[in-house]
C-alpha cells in the first residue's frame, strides 16, 4: 500500500478527512499499483470569500521517475477529495497506457510527427498579449531531467500543463514541448540542436 502524506494549508485536518483522503486517494492509487511510488495530499482553503469553490484538495504522486499532479475545488471539501481522487485514477490510468504498455509493444523510441519546430510564423501563436502592469511574480526552479519527447509528452499530460522543460537526452539540450492552440503539439529547440538533425 503506497504511504499517503497528508496536510492541511491555512487550515487543520480533521479525522474525517484523513480518512476519506486514505480511501478515496486510496483507492485510486491502486489502479497502477508499483514501486516506488509515493503520494502527497495537501488541503487548504482559500481565504477570499469572493470564491466559491474555496476548498482545494491537490495531490502529488510521485511514481518511478514520473510525476503526476491533479488538483480539484468546491466549495465542498469531501466533494474536492472525490473529485481529485477521480482526476488521480485517470492520469495513473493514462501514464500506464502511454508509458507502460507502450514499452511492452515498442522497445525503441516511436518517432512524433506531431511535434513541429517553432519558426517565425508561428511563433506569434505562442505570446500572450501582456498588459503594461505586467511583471514577474513568480521564480520557479526547475531539475531538468534526460528523457526522450515522447517522455516529455507524457509529463507534459500527466501534469496537466501547457508546456513541459526537459533534457533532450540525445542531445543534452534543453528543449520545451507545448499544447497548440489548434491541437498538437509543438517542440522548441535551440538552433544548435536544428542544425544538427539536418
């Protein structure tokens, strides 16, 4: 049984919900059931009355070299915990299906003729427009890890984000996998890695 780390932010954690986190989060958890894996559980409420769903359960599984994030809110925080043990079990689903069985099939790498490099026309599509108040509110530091485009890809899903930073492991470059607006994915590389591939 995979050991469930659980904490509360800006508030305290009943009983009740230690409980109810074991089993939904739980029982989630066992639908890729390996090790290592590791799970952490934070609850906290956000102190703006002006939100409704002020109650957020996010949950962070750390499995092999992998990591899956979901967060969910209501204004409920019982239906928060449902809710993301339902978003936990689909991603581990996902990353079963594209990282596990996948290997089963295809020892070797599948190309992606779906990732496309970034040239000047299309460039335009990844730059939100930015308001002149705009400024750095955030620094995030990051471990690049080695690891292929189709691994990246995965992150990428498994997270839930637009964009993934990753090694390129055959090149040793840092390359960035985003969602396109209009479907698929796009690849930014350096140009030292551009010109090398031709």
């Amino acid at each position: 049984m995979v050991d469930i780390k659980i904490s509360g932010r800006k508030m305290s954690v009943s009983d009740g919900m230690r409980e109810r986190v074991n089993e939904k989060i739980g029982e989630a958890l066992r639908v890729f059931e390996v090790q290592p894996m590791t799970c952490d559980v934070v609850l906290r409420v956000d102190k703006n009355p002006s939100n409704p769903d002020r109650r957020t359960c996010e949950v962070t599984v750390y499995v092999r070299d992998s990591v899956v994030r979901v967060t969910a809110s209501s204004n409920d925080m019982n239906v928060a915990i449902d809710d993301a043990a339902d978003k936990v079990e689909r991603q581990l689903r996902k990353y079963k299906t594209k990282v596990v069985d996948k290997r089963k099939r295809s020892p070797r790498g599948l190309a992606h003729p779906e990732l496309e490099a970034v040239t000047a026309e299309n460039l335009a599509d990844l730059i939100e427009p930015a308001d002149e108040d705009d400024q750095l509110v955030r620094e995030k530091i990051i471990e690049l890890t080695p690891m292929t485009e189709e691994e990246a890809l995965v992150q990428t899903d498994l997270l839930g984000h637009d964009f993934y930073v990753f090694e390129n492991a055959t090149t040793g470059l840092v390359n960035v996998i985003y969602h396109r607006h209009n479907g698929g994915y796009g690849i930014i590389k350096p140009r030292i890695e551009s010109e090398d591939d031709e």
